[in-house]
C-alpha cells in the first residue's frame, strides 16, 4: 500500500503530532492529481436515485441548500458563482475512488467512512463550519483557499439551512492546488472557498457520538437477551392510591434489568456488526448466473477473489463481519479471511480450506465478493 499521501512523514510520525491534535499540510501529496472523474460525470451521478448529493447555493448572507437526486435541466441551470455540488459516498460507485480511500488505511478500516467529492463555481463553498471527525481534502482540479481556525467558539448561526459558524476568525489561509493536501482534526473550523472552477475530495472518518454507540448497543442487544421468568406479585396487597406505581414494582423491575450482562465479547460483536453495517443506500448484485460451487472453486484458486468495493468487512478474535453480519469461525478459517479484510482480495493460487471456501462462496452468492482477474491476464497500463 502506498503512503506518499504523507509526504516524506512517516505514518507514526503523522499520528503521534498530528492525528487528531493539529492540521497538516502536505503539498503535492499526490503529484498532479487530475481528479477521479470529470464534472459532467458528477453531475450525472448526482441523477442517480441511489446517490446521496447535495446543492448548496449562497445568495449574499443567505444559503440555500437542496437534496438529490437531481434533474439533468436543474444542473444544466446554475449560476456561473457561489454554488457547490457535493456528492457523497463516492468510494460506493467509483471504483478509483474506492482505491483512493484505501491509500489512508494507515488508519484502521473501521474509521473510515468514505470519500464525498465538491464540484465548485468560483466562489462556491459550504461557508465556515466544523466537523466532528477527521478529514482529509484533497485537491483534484482548480484552485481553491482553505482559512482554518482552532477557535473554541463553535456556535452555530441560527436557523440556517446547512451548519455555519456565527463568529469565524481564520487563523491560517493556504491555497491548494492539484494534488495538495490538508489534514483537520475534529472540530477543527474552516472554510473552502474556490478560486477557479474546481474538485475537492474529502476522505472522512467514522467518529460516533456515545449517545449513539449506547442506543444502537440497546438495539443490537434487544434481540440478544433472553430473561426468563414473569412480573410477578403475589403478595399484592390492597392499594389506597391506585394511579401511584408501586415502590415493590419498581424493586422489582430493577432487579430484573439489573440481570442484563454483557462483557469484551458482546461488544467486540456488536462493534463489528455496526461499524460493517452499509450505508442505507447500499444495494448488492448478486451474480445473475452463479456458478456451482465446484466451479467457484476452480475459479478462485486460479483468478483470486476481491471484496465488491460496498463491501464493508471486518475481522475479531472470534468472528469476521460482513455488512453487518457476524461470522464465527475457529483460527484457521478466520486468519485467512482477516486476510482479505485486510488487503481486500485473495490472490490466485491461495490455497483455501473447505470452511473459507464455503463462506466465500455464500459471499460470492450475495454479491459481496467476486472473481478476481485471470492469473495469466496482462497488468493493467498505468
């Protein structure tokens, strides 16, 4: 995996000063960076029922935002300044983008999140703002200028469409071009604003909030628990007040939920189902005419398998987790699937024991893997 995103820092280096504490700006991080795909092709994946995208308009001191999918004529009439197009989950259609993703999994895959792509007039930006995760912009085509600030007075402007700081006081400003990079920490403010037409590529990272990770382990554990037994009072005795809750009800309910347990295993599955969930707009194909699994077999160990880049796959001490499923597996079967959670393919001629191999091929039948490229096929022109 190539790490020339850093520059000439080392990944250690990168996360001991920066990650999470303090902004890097790496020039050049990817040399002459021409984007991913062309603005016509945005704008065209922007149609797209399946995509999420946005249009952020500034009209003076005023934004309007609107959501996807949008009309072809709609695109076609925008003003020549101050509008932006966001298109998010890039890596989910983009197979480039996908692999632009990978080049950051220096950090573990289960913060990555994905890459959104901006398509900017001059002008255009989404206004001074924060995010509650890491994120690093890449600059595809065009010019455009970053002002940050690690002030601590993130309050919002009220009532505004889209989240913009009231009082923004820039504290740096860089101009990035093609191919430079910017690292910001979490609520870290900033503010992009193009110079010229241009692209931006954000890679983004998972950060939830403990309120969510507490009410999504509720949910994961409501269909988990089994308390036997039944409320129960049989020394109930003649109440004065009927509406008042009884004092021994509540004793009771207490205890009962008092017995509800969970230790590292319980959360260790439900940090792998959750964080392998797709995202809501995530389909998967399966192949329309499967092969047997015999002939699955011959293929893998001769082409190799690769992870559909939707695919969101983890790996524990006990289990791998697929798009928000678990998978139990004893050592052997797990250490060569961790494999591919790690590197994303198997490579041809990997030797696979009957328990991967029937996992696989269950994985192959949902549309969450395929055959890799023939052993004997040509390398790609780069």
């Amino acid at each position: 995996m190539k790490l020339s995103v850093l520059g000439g820092l080392g990944v250690a280096d990168f996360l001991r000063a920066h990650w999470q504490k303090r902004p890097l700006l790496v020039r050049q991080a990817l040399p002459g960076f021409g984007g991913l795909l062309s603005p016509r092709e945005l704008m065209r994946l922007a149609t797209r029922e399946e995509v999420e995208s946005r249009l952020v308009i500034r009209d003076g001191r005023r934004w309007h935002v609107e959501s996807g999918p949008f009309a072809a004529r709609r695109l076609s009439r925008l003003p020549s300044r101050q509008w932006t197009l966001l298109v998010h989950g890039l890596d989910l259609h983009l197979p480039a983008a996908h692999e632009l993703m990978m080049r950051f999994s220096f950090v573990p895959l289960a913060r990555l999140d994905d890459v959104m792509v901006s398509y900017a007039a001059p002008g255009g930006g989404v206004g001074p703002h924060f995010d509650s995760y890491d994120v690093f912009l890449l600059q595809g085509p065009g010019r455009r200028r970053w002002r940050i600030s690690a002030q601590t007075d993130l309050s919002l402007v009220e009532n505004a469409p889209l989240k913009v700081l009231k009082r923004f006081r820039s504290e740096q400003t860089w101009v990035l071009e093609p191919g430079d990079l910017l690292y910001l920490p979490p609520r870290y403010a900033h503010e992009g604003t193009a110079l010229e037409e241009c692209m931006t590529y954000s890679i983004g990272f998972r950060a939830p909030s403990h309120t969510e990770l507490a009410t999504q382990f509720l949910v994961y554990l409501q269909d988990r628990i089994h308390m036997p037994g039944m409320y129960a009072d049989p020394d109930l005795r003649p109440q004065p007040r009927p509406a008042r809750i009884p004092a021994a009800m509540v004793r009771q309910f207490a205890r009962v939920l008092d017995g509800i347990r969970w230790g590292p295993r319980e959360v260790e599955d439900f940090a792998g189902v959750y964080l392998s969930e797709p995202k809501p707009t995530v389909v998967f194909s399966p192949p329309a005419r499967p092969l047997g699994r015999k002939a699955f077999a011959r293929q893998a160990a001769h082409r190799g398998v690769v992870l559909d880049i939707k695919t969101r796959m983890l790996w524990g001490r006990r289990a791998v987790y697929i798009n928000g499923e678990a998978v139990p597996l004893e050592r052997a079967p797990r250490q060569q699937l961790a494999r591919l959670g790690d590197r994303r393919r198997l490579p041809p001629g990997t030797r696979l024991d009957p328990v991967t191999l029937d996992v696989l091929y269950q994985w192959y039948r949902a549309g969450y893997l395929d055959l890799g490229a023939p052993k004997s096929a040509p390398s790609p022109p780069k």
